[in-house]
C-alpha cells in the first residue's frame, strides 16, 4: 500500500524486479570496476619486479645499497641518499634487514598493501550522505586512481615510504577511536614528514584540542627520542640543514613541487627568495587552514584533509613527486552549479595527478613555468581558489540538471540511450582540457605505434600496385607538374603545413559558440574517425610517395631525404613517418566539408566548405605525402566516425532556435 500511495500503481513483481535488476547492475559494475583495480595492481608490480634490479627500487638503495644507510658505519647523512627524518632513520632502519633479504618482493608488495588500505579509508571517509552506489563503487574507483597515479607508480618504482606519513593521517583522523590515539598516529606522521604538523592547527580550530596536543606531544617525544639516540643526525637534520632543506636532491629540480623549487626554477636566489618563500609559503598555509577548519566544520573532514596536505605540499622547502598523493585526495570536492560543470574539477585532478606536465600544456618555451609545476599549482589552488561547494548549498546534492534535445526519430535505436543530445554549452575548461590531453595521447600513440622501415616500404610498393591496376597512381605526374609552378608549389605546400589544424579548430569554436548541440555531434564524430586513423597506423605501417626510394618523387614540404640512412628525414625522431593510412590530413578535411555542408545556412557556404577537402587531397597528392589510396582511407574512418556516432546516439538533434538558446545561455553564465 506505502508503494502504491508513492508511486500510483501497486507493488508487486514488476517493482521487485526492477529493484532486483538495479542490484543486478550495481553488482556487475562493482566486480567490474574491482577487476579493473586488481588488473592496474598487478601491471604496476609486475613492471616493477620484471625491470632488472639495479634499475627498480633505486631509492630502496638508500637503504640496502653499498653506501646505503644500512651500511653506513657513522651518520645516517653520510650515504649523500638520505633526507629523511633522524627519527624515520631510527624507527625504518631495522626493517631494512629484511628489504635487503628480499629485495623489491616484500617492499613492493608492502606497499601495494598500503594503497589499497589508503584507498579503503579514502571511500569510507567521503563526505555524507552519499547514494547506495557511490559506497558501493567508490572503494575499487578509489584504488584504480591511487594505482594510476604518477605518486603511487613513483613510490612503487623507486621504493619509496612517502605512502606511510598520508596513510597514518588518514587512520587518525577516519579509523580510530580516541582523539588521542588519532592525534599519536598523526604525531607519528609528523615525525616522519614534518609539514604534517600543519594539521594541528586543523585539528585545534574544529574542536579536537585533544588530539592536536597528542599530535605535537608524540611529535615532539619521537624527535626527542631520536636527539637522544642520534645526536650527530639530529643536528645535522634540524639545525646544520633546517629541518632537512638541502639533503637530497637539487631544490630547483624538477621533481621539486613546492613554492620553494618553483621560485628556485624562476631564477630567484638568495635573501630575496628565502623572503618572498616564507611569504608566499605562509599566506597559502593561512588561507588554507582557514578553508580547510570552514569545510571540517562544514561535515567534509576529508576535503578538509586534502587541503591541509596540499597546503603542506606548498610550505614545504622540498616535495617530490612521490609526496603529492594529497592532491589526488581533493578529487572529493564538489565545484560548479550545473550537473555537467561537475566533471571539470576531478578530471582536472586526475589528468594533473596521473600524466606528466608535457601532456597538458603545449611545447612552448612561454609555457614552461606552467608545464614545469602543474602539481604545484593543483596543490595551491585546492588550497586557496577553487571554490568547492558547501554542504548547505542548495546545489550541494542538486545541481542545475542538464538539458537534453527531445530524441529524434530514426531507423535504428541509438545502442546506448542516454548519450541524449545536450542542449547546453559545455564547459570550456573541460573540453580545452580534454581536447589537448587527446592531442597529445593521438602524437604520443602515433609516434609510438611506427613500424619498421621494410614493412612501410613493402605497403607501399603494394598500394602502388593496386593503384597502377586501377589506373589511379597519379602521384607522380602531380608531384613533378605542381614542382613545375612555382607558384602553385609554394601554395599547395603551404596550404598543407598550416590548414591541417587551424580549419578544424575554428570549425570547433565557432560551434561551440554558436551551435552547442552541433558541437558534441561534430566533436564526437571527430574522435571517433581520429581513433580508427591510429588503428590504420598500427596495423598497415605505410611509407608515403616521398620517402619511396627509387620513384623518384619530389619532397617539396620537408627536402631531401637521404635514403642512405635507416633514420631520414628531419622529422624522423619526432612524428610517425609511416603514418600514411589513412590520410588524417584528408579525413579531417572531409569533416570540415561535411559540418560545413550540414549546419551552415546558406548554399554558399556549404560550397565553400567543400573547397578544404578539395584543396587538401590536391595538396596531400601533389606534395608526395600521400597516395591517392590515403585519402580514400582518410574518408572511410571520417564515414565510419559519423555512422559510430549515429549508432551510439542517434541522429543529430535539431539546432536550438536563437531565441530559445539565449535564455539557456543565460542560466549557464549564472
């Protein structure tokens, strides 16, 4: 009767059934996305136990190797290796013994063990309330990403301990019970990894006086026990180096994510940089305790933890990259008012965390002092800017939902339903983002999937082949005819180095603008046909007309080719010079012609968008960088692109008129 009285038709079977089936989906999921965690767990043990032994665990050799602390007859800083804590020598130096016995199998297994406990606490620690199936699904979710990481993979290939001091917060302020006995484990992290003393402070100003007395009493005893043990160490450590600036590696390395190696990377010295440090250092320390005590209060202690840890990461004199796992941590807090704004922060986070710098920001010398402290960034900003949402906020638990085009009808069903048409803009941050980290896994998979210099030539001797028997091998009367025209020469060259991204580009720009829905249509279409082009230079390695020794084509982009040496050209070492099939030159020219041909409103325009297609197969043929053969392939993945993402979707949604996309636009600028 309560079912009927809710729902309007009474309960029984059917209702029974679609809860069974709810349970039935949540199940298969979790075993799922548990599968995928034990996969990245046992790849990363297995690339690190299968890589030879002097080359893993490099930094296990602090420890074990032949001039590792264990064999160190005087101070612990007289290996050069170590940076750790006098007390973190004391208490790890023991263990070492056995690390030594077994070299790689018990430390990396220990540490996986780590992880896994890390992520465990991580899910059970996640702001309340949470639905059924985020507690169901966010322990393995949360285990993956620690695998994926560039700290977890980092601690596992070198052998680190930095886990330790991360995990033991976490026991103190989400497992035991006691404030007391969470301060002692907190304390313990101290004393390993002093900057986790900013977490008294956070712990004192949201009511746990108790457990930031325990954190500075155990602190202080554990250091005072090494003093007492290690005297020599100890000065060395607090005094002669403060606190540990200056053991290890070099502070302006790269590998450094602190305020202190950024102004170091700057080219600040001296006096002046000390200055502006412990300035800038205790602004962030100030304004993030602040933020962090606001969320804690607030019910979100865990976000309040990453927090800390990042402002920590900031004020510390040195954070390598195998110390950063507190910006993973801030994945946990909600930014943006819209449902589909939602995505931008933890994929920010996740992309920061899990590729390198070089991914994410272009190659430019202007862009180094961003690419070069990305993670500190992330950390800062978690700290101090981004603007997470409070639990009484009434988009907390209910953002602006999204709005979708009413379906289209079609032929066919679309095979997954819910890739509805989003009448919305997307958000810019996420796709600028998503679009360069594309890019660069497109280059990096391309240059990678490169075959052998024999294959490429042999593919291309058969697509000659077949061309000559259809009577379509027409490169080489193009190549020496538009060689001829100086004119043409200059152009077609030309139109071939600068249009291949620029008319694609502008086409996404001017959608995303103007035609939002036509946007996620073309953007879409475009990475499927771009992820079937690296599926063709994966399997068909194919060499191009220019680098055909014996046909006697000229290169009229890149210059001569020195066929004497297995590695020609000068582009050799930075792009796939066997990437001819498909033509993604061609395939992305035909995607221009066919958006322009399907949204633009006049006729005019629409043939005019056909011209870039025509321009680049004439340019791509007569510059001897393609076969006739390419550009067919190039328009089969752009076809296949479209028809993936009709199948998927369904048809295009019909565009939003004007004046109903401008209150929309509207509301998504508020």
């Amino acid at each position: 009767m309560a079912n009927a009285e809710h729902s309007g038709r009474p309960a029984g079977a059917f209702g029974a059934a679609a809860g069974d089936a709810t349970r039935d989906r949540l199940g298969a999921a979790r075993l799922g996305l548990w599968l995928i965690a034990g996969v990245l767990a046992v790849r990363q043990v297995a690339v690190v136990l299968a890589t030879p032994r002097g080359e893993r665990l490099t930094d296990l050799e602090t420890w074990v190797g032949p001039n590792g602390v264990l064999h160190v007859k005087g101070s612990l800083y007289d290996s050069t290796q170590f940076t750790g804590t006098p007390f973190a020598g004391l208490v790890l130096k023991p263990l070492t013994n056995a690390a030594e016995q077994a070299l790689g199998w018990g430390w990396t297994f220990g540490t996986l063990l780590l992880v896994v406990a890390l992520g465990l606490i991580a899910a059970r620690a996640l702001p309340q309330p949470v639905s059924r199936r985020t507690s169901l699904l966010a322990a393995p979710v949360a285990i993956s990403l620690l695998m994926l990481s560039l700290p977890v993979r980092n601690t596992l290939w070198l052998g680190q301990t930095s886990i330790i001091p991360v995990l033991l917060v976490l026991l103190g302020c989400f497992v035991v019970r006691g404030q007391r006995a969470g301060g002692a484990l907190i304390g313990l992290a101290a004393a390993l990894q002093p900057t986790v003393l900013l977490f008294v402070p956070l712990l004192w100003f949201t009511d746990r006086r108790r457990a930031a007395l325990s954190t500075g009493v155990t602190f202080a005893a554990c250091t005072a026990l090494a003093w007492a043990a290690m005297p020599h160490d100890s000065y060395t450590y607090w005094v002669h180096h403060m606190a540990g600036v200056g053991l290890g590696g070099r502070a302006d390395a790269l590998g450094n994510q602190s305020l202190h190696g950024a102004l170091l990377r700057l080219g600040l010295t001296g006096p002046a940089e000390i200055a502006l440090f412990l300035t800038l250092g205790a602004a962030v320390a100030a304004l993030g305790l602040r933020r962090a005590v606001r969320h804690a209060r607030d019910g979100q202690l865990l976000l309040a933890v990453a927090i800390t840890g990042c402002a920590a990461i900031a004020v510390s004199p040195t954070t390598w990259q195998h110390q950063l796992l507190w910006v993973l941590l801030a994945v946990v807090g909600r930014v943006g008012r819209r449902a589909s704004d939602r995505y931008v922060w933890p994929v920010a986070v996740v992309v920061v965390m899990t590729l390198p710098g070089k991914m994410m920001l272009p190659n430019n010398p202007a862009m180094n002092p961003l690419r070069d402290n990305v993670v500190l960034l992330a950390a800062v900003a978690a700290a101090t800017a981004v603007p997470f949402l409070s639990r009484t906020s009434e988009y907390y638990g209910a953002p602006v939902p999204t709005e979708y085009a009413a379906p289209v009808p079609a032929r066919f069903r679309p095979l997954v339903p819910f890739l509805r048409r989003v009448l919305t803009r997307p958000n810019l941050l996420l796709e600028l983002l998503l679009i360069r980290v594309t890019y660069a896994a497109y280059s990096s998979v391309r240059l990678t999937v490169q075959g052998d210099r024999a294959t490429a030539e042999a593919h291309g001797h058969q697509i000659h082949s077949v061309e000559s028997a259809l009577s379509i091998d027409i490169e080489h009367w193009a190549n020496h005819t538009v060689v001829g025209l100086p004119w043409l020469n200059h152009f077609l060259s030309f139109y071939y180095e600068s249009f291949h991204f620029v008319v694609p580009l502008t086409i996404l720009a001017v959608l995303y603008v103007r035609r939002p829905v036509d946007y996620r249509w073309a953007r879409t279409a475009l990475g499927f046909a771009t992820l079937l082009g690296l599926l063709g230079f994966w399997l068909y390695p194919l060499a191009p007309p220019r680098l055909m020794p014996g046909f006697g084509f000229i290169d009229t982009v890149h210059g001569v080719q020195d066929f004497a040496k297995p590695d020609y050209g000068a582009m050799t070492a930075v792009t796939n010079q066997y990437a001819a099939m498909p033509s993604l030159h061609f395939g992305w020219s035909l995607w221009c012609g066919i958006v322009i041909a399907v949204v633009a409103p006049k006729w005019w325009m629409k043939a005019l968008g056909l011209l870039h297609p025509l321009f680049t197969v004439s340019a791509i043929v007569a510059t001897a960088n393609h076969w006739v053969l390419d550009a067919v392939g190039g328009a089969a993945v752009v076809c296949a692109g479209f028809a993936l993402t009709y199948l998927l979707s369904g048809p295009r949604a019909a565009a939003v008129p004007d004046l109903e996309r401008e209150p929309r636009a509207e509301l998504a600028v508020r």
